[in-house]
C-alpha cells in the first residue's frame, strides 16, 4: 500500500511552479480529435488523469508523441474508431469530452457514462440535451451513450443550460465548433479553463465569442487546422498550496499562476489573517499569525471553487472562532469530515452546510483521501498538525496534482510516499 507519511507542525518556505490546468488539459486534448493537423499543446500537468485521457485518445487511433515532459503533439488524422472501450472511460469524469469531440467530428460516438469522484448524483442530462439541440440522436443503452448525427454533421442551435455546468458548457462547445450554423449557448459556465477551450479552439480556427461571459456563440467553421497552444495555469493547484501556507504557516512564492483566476481564493485567506502579495504572474503568500474565522460557500466562477472546498475546511479547523462552510455545486462533498474528526476537528454537517468549531490545533491520524480535493486537503491538514498523518488512497491526489511530494519537500515540508506493508499499517493505525 503507497501512502503519504507527514510529519506536520514545520512552516512552509521558498517557491513552487504551478503546472498546467487538470481541467482544462482534459477537455483540450479530447478537443484535438476536431482538428485537421498536428496539434502541439504545451503546459500539460503531468498527471494520471492526463495519462488515462492520452491512453484514450491512443486507443482511438490518434497519434500521441510527447515531446517532453509537459509537451504533447496529437495528430488525429489516423482516428479510426468512434467508440471508447468502458475499462478506460469509467476511470474518469472527463472522458464525457470525447462525446462532444467524436460527435463534432465524425457525426456518431460510442462513449460510456463518466466516472471519476464520488461527489453524490452527477447527471449529465444537460450535456445530452446540447447535443439533441443540435439534432443529434442520443440513446442510453447496455452501458453506452449512442450519440449520432443523422446528416453526419450537427446544425447550431440555441441551447438554454437549466444549471451552470462546466462540463455541458465545454461539451456543447467541442460539439458546436464544427456543426453547419450558429450556437448560440446561454446560462454558460465562466470558469477560466472555459475560456481556455475556447482560446485553443479558435487558435486552430474556430468561431467562438463570449467564453467567460454566460452567453457563448459558437459559429460552426468546416475545419479546423493545427498550431501550438499553452494551457494555462491550474487555479485549484495554486489555491491549494495556498491553503497549505495559510494552514502550515511560513511564507511561499507561488509562480506561473494568474492571480486573476486566484481572487476568490484570495479574497477569504486575506479575511483570515493571511498576507498575500501579487507579483506580475506570481503570488507571495505568508502567515505568522493566528488564522480568524469566515464563512465560506462555493458556487460557479467568480464565486470560491467547490474543488477548494475540502482544503479552506482544513484552515477553517485552525483559526479561531465558529465558521459556516456552504457547498454550493455538489450534493455530496463532505465525505472526507470523518476523516478530519480523526485528527481532532470539530465540524457538525447538515445537508450542505458545515459548522466548523475552530480547534487551533490537528494532531496527525492515519487518514483516507476519499475523493482527490479530499486527499489534497489531507495533505493541508496533515502539513498544519502535530506528529504523524498517514494518507491512503492517494491515487486519487495523484489523479489531479503533478509531483506534489516533490514540490512541498522543496517548501521544508516532510512529506514522503512510502510503501507500507498491510501488517505494519493495521499496527500502526492501531
Ligand atoms: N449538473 C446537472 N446536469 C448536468 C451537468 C451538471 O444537473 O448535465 C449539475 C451537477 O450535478 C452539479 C452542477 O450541475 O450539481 C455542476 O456540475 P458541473 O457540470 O459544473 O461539473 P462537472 O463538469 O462534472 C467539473 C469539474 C469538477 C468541478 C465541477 C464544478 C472536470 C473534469 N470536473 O465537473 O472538478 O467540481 O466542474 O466546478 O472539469 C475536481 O477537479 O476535483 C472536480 C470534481
């Protein structure tokens, strides 16, 4: 069994690099199979998420050259299939993209349901009901989504989104790019990784306006060509190192980030009594003093991430005072709370609204990363507490997050994965 093994209570000190967005690099790669030509994208996190999606794209036929550790080239003029094998789409939410992307192009796909974390019901009714707009025939049937465009290519359409969806937003708008007409998609996400597809899309052609505003038109083009194109920044991988500052203490420099996309992070840490400096395309974070309380509740973008959710409980668990966490997207994401019980936090939840008593101090427990913004916010916790935290299930920390012990070893942090044999963990867990 590999875990993390934290020796917590030491301050964080020095810089990190932020990779490429998780988010973003998962609908941008299946979006490659609209593009005639070789598509070279640089600032892809090195991640299994990534890797499964590459794998994907491979199983497909498309050609998959990495040119160095964060530079794929994809051609997919080889694509000879249009139906993804159920091992590898269950592994992973964002495998949905490639409905929007083989239908775009080819007219049919053969994709199963997503997989990927368990935050309660995660329906993608919104994204089917884009793709019907367009014409496309949809059945759900023996395990399968059967999407197919009778004409072999889809028409523009309005689309009206019942609920903000980061994924139907994206989805509709790798299905739009290529249909004949106009889409025209209101109540879009904003996200920044949405103004991303958006940005690689009409790199290579494409006629989208309004991304990052709620209303998208996308205008089908015939084709669309090859280029270079650089993904930006993860906002969640730096919001999370931001919360391991504010939990751990010490002071960081967080680089190749926009702070921009970093605000409503900002905005609550700077509420708790942490500093935060913006510096061009970097952020210096410190904290020496007592963290206060806040009250925090997630919603779509601009609003605080839902993926920060676990991490800003970890600080809510130290600073003093009583604070309400509200989770605004998910049904489901407090499953990492008995976790957090375990080292000492005291945190009562009903339906989506978390009460956390701050306690000042964690003290390290064996704990499970149950969901990946679960496991990173294990990690903060474990970083802030007194002794030792030993973190199972880290696959899923590793699905979202390149190098992450690397990167905190380099801030002081003592953190390392190790491979603990069964025996001495039932021991150890006591
Ligand atoms: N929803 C529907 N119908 C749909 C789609 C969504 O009812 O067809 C609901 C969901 O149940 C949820 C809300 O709408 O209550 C928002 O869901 P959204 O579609 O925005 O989420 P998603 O696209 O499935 C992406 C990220 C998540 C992140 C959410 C919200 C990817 C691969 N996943 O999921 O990221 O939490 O947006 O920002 O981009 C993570 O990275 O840890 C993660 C879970």
């Amino acid at each position: 069994m590999t875990k993390y093994v934290i020796s917590g209570g030491k301050p964080l000190h020095g810089e990190v690099e932020i990779s490429g967005a998780k988010n973003a690099a998962v609908a941008i790669l299946p979006a490659a199979l609209l593009v005639d030509g070789v598509c070279r994208i640089e600032n892809v996190p090195n991640i299994s998420d990534v890797t499964l999606i590459l794998g994907i794209m491979k199983d497909l036929g498309a050609h998959v050259r990495m040119i160095n550790r964060t530079t794929v080239e994809l051609d997919c003029s080889t694509v000879h299939k249009q139906n993804v094998p159920y091992e590898l789409a269950r592994q992973i939410r964002a495998s949905y993209y490639l409905i929007g992307s083989l239908l775009g192009r080819f007219g049919r796909a053969e994709v199963p349901p997503p997989g990927g974390c368990d935050l309660g019901v995660r329906p993608i009714d919104q994204h089917l009901k884009g793709f019907s707009a367009m014409g496309a025939e949809i059945q759900v049937e023996n395990g399968f989504i059967y999407a197919v465009a009778p004409k072999g290519r889809l028409q523009g359409a309005p689309v009206y989104l019942d609920v903000v969806s980061v994924g139907a937003t994206m989805n509709i708008m790798l299905a739009a790019a290529l249909a004949d007409g106009l889409t025209i998609l209101e109540n879009a996400a904003k996200e920044p990784h949405i103004v991303d597809l958006a940005n690689f899309l009409n790199s290579m052609g494409a006629d989208i306006m309004g991304a990052g505003t709620d209303v998208i038109k996308i205008r089908g083009v015939k084709k669309l060509h090859g280029g270079s194109y650089s993904i930006i920044p993860d906002q969640i991988e730096a919001g999370t190192y931001m919360t391991a500052v504010a939990a751990a203490g010490g002071e960081v420099r967080i680089n190749n980030i926009i702070p921009k996309h970093l605000d409503c992070i900002t905005a609550k840490l700077v509420e708790m009594g942490v500093e935060i400096e913006e510096d061009g395309d970097s952020l210096v974070v410190r904290r020496h003093g007592k963290l206060t309380r806040t009250n925090v509740k997630t919603m779509p973008y601009p609003g605080f991430p839902t993926d920060m959710q676990p991490q800003i409980a970890a600080v809510l668990c130290l600073a003093e005072g009583t604070s309400i966490l509200t989770e605004g997207i998910w049904d489901n994401r407090y499953r990492y709370v008995d976790e957090f019980r375990r080292m000492g936090a005291k945190i009562q939840v009903d339906g989506k609204v978390a009460v956390i008593e701050g306690v000042g101090h964690l003290t390290g427990a064996p704990v499970c990363a149950c969901d990946l913004r679960a496991g990173a916010a294990m990690i903060v916790a474990g970083l802030a507490a007194n002794g030792i935290t030993e973190i199972d299930q880290i696959h899923y920390v590793e699905r979202g997050y390149e190098n992450i012990v690397e990167k905190l070893s380099k801030l002081g942090a003592d953190i390392q994965e190790k491979n603990i044999p069964e025996e001495d963990w039932r021991t150890s867990a006591g």
